[in-house]
C-alpha cells in the first residue's frame, strides 16, 4: 500500500507497546526510522531486535530544550524527518481526590505539551519542503474522558485540539495533521490497570477483546501515505466500538 522509502520517520516512544508496532510498520513500508528514549538500556535493547537499524535518541519531549537537542542529533544523522508520530505518552492514575499537583503536571507535560515540543522543531520544515506528515497519538479517554484519569483525559483531549488548529496552518503547503485515538490496546501501560477493573473495561468492549498495537500501527501507516493527502485535520478511532461518536 505504503511506499515511504526515502522518508524519515520520527516516532517518539518508538520503544513502547503502540510505538514499537508503528516504527516496525513504517520501517516495513521503506522508512527510515528515529525514535527518542528516556531509558537507554530499554532503548539499545529494543533496537538490538529490530530487523531494521532504527536512530535512537535520548529525550525528554517534555522538554523544550532536549527537542530542540534532538533537532539536532536527527537532522545532522538522517536530514529532516517527513512524518512525526507523536505517540510518547504517560499515565499516572488516581481518583480527583488522590491526585495530586505533581501527578498533574507530570501528564500534562509528557501528553501536551510534548505536541509543542517536539512539532514545533520540525513543521515548518515541512511546510517549506511541501510534504508532512504528523499523527498525533491520543486516546479513547481524550473522547470519553475515564474514571480516575483526569489528568490523561484533559491531555489527550488537548491533543485533538492541537491537531485541528495545526492542520489549518499548514493544509497548503502539503502537511496533514491528524489524530490518532486508540481504546484499550494490550500493552504495559493497560496491563498497568488492576485486572478486576480491566476485565469490567473489556466487558464494554463491542469486539470483546483488546486491541493490538499493530492494528494501531496500520492506521498510522495509512494516515502517512500519499493516499491520505485529503485526510488532515481529523480523529480517527480505533477502539473495537467501545465509544462510538
Ligand atoms: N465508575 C464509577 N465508580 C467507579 C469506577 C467507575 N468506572 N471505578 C471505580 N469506581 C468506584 C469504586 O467502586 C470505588 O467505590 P467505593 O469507594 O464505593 O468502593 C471507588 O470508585 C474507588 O475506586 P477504586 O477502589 O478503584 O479506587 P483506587 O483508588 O483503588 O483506584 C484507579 C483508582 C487507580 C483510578 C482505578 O480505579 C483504576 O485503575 N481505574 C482504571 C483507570 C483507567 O481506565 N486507566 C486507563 C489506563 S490505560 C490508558 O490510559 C491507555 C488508554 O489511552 C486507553
């Protein structure tokens, strides 16, 4: 379907559960990819096993001045990324009554402002090449907003924003922006969740199961190929029918 050969990919938390599964189907689509890393023992092993030789990076996205370093590291190694998938992402569950200030700001810099951070060293790169791609990766929880998940939700939520006022800036000069809004995928940050409460969410699930990170991945795949170009703007969900809107 998919012919990326040539173009770089930026997947940020390319060594998760959902990250994992999009730098494989990108880099299978002809990509040469980049992903950033917090831990770097994590990182070199997970790069040990692809069938690839993904670039690695350590990052923050939380953080402004790290961007803006690996700005630099990717371009000097690989030249401008063409796509962004904007997938790194944390949660730190508590009910509004436990949660505190520093469980606040941990989400909502790691999720939000993280769509800055990392956007903002590349897409007026694109713009001024006239190809782009950025998929922004939010969540089910973002539409729906969940139990115990305030800070997540308020994110995620924000990100779909983001997407929609990005895209207009820059729809004619040949860059979509899209968000992506998965449901529950079976991956660490799922597996996370104490199992009587996870078997009472995939009782809601209409497909009666979770998802998989490739069925993710393929979504994404599509979203960044030319076929997409008219595509930009929106949210797509991929949640086994759990929120249907
Ligand atoms: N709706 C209404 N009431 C609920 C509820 C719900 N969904 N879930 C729990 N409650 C009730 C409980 O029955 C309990 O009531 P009582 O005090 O009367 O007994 C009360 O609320 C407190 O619930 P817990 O005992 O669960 O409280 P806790 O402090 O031990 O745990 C929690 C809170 C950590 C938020 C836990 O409920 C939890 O893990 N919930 C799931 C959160 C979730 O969906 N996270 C998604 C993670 S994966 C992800 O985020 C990826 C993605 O994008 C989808």
């Amino acid at each position: 379907m998919n012919d990326l050969k040539n173009k770089v990919a930026l997947i940020t938390g390319g060594t998760g559960g959902i990250g994992s599964a999009i730098c494989d189907r990108l880099a299978h689509a002809g990509a040469r990819i980049v992903t950033t890393y917090r831990n770097e023992e994590k990182a070199k092993a997970w790069a040990a096993e692809r069938a690839y030789d993904p670039m690695i990076v350590h990052c923050d996205v939380g953080s402004y001045d790290d961007c803006s370093g690996m700005k630099e590291a990717i371009e000097a190694a690989m030249g401008p990324p063409d796509i962004i998938v904007n997938n790194a992402g944390i949660t730190r569950d508590a009910t509004f009554k436990k949660a505190t200030p520093d469980h606040w700001r941990q989400v909502i810099t790691a999720d939000l402002d993280s769509m800055f951070n990392v956007s903002h060293q590349f897409v007026i790169g694109m713009t001024e090449r006239g190809w782009g791609r950025v998929v922004n990766i939010s969540s089910i929880n973002g539409q729906k907003g969940a139990f115990g998940q305030t800070n997540y939700s308020a994110a995620k939520a924000g990100v779909h924003g983001f997407t929609m006022a990005l895209a207009q800036e820059v729809a004619r000069k040949g860059v979509t922006v899209n968000t992506v809004s998965p449901g529950y995928i079976a991956t660490e940050m799922v597996m996370a969740v104490r199992e009587e409460v996870r078997d009472q969410i995939i009782a809601q699930i209409p497909v009666g199961r979770l998802g998989k990170p490739e069925e993710i991945a393929a979504l994404v795949a599509f979203l960044v190929s030319d076929d997409a170009a008219f595509i930009t703007g929106a949210n797509l969900s991929a949640n086994g029918g759990q929120h249907m809107h």
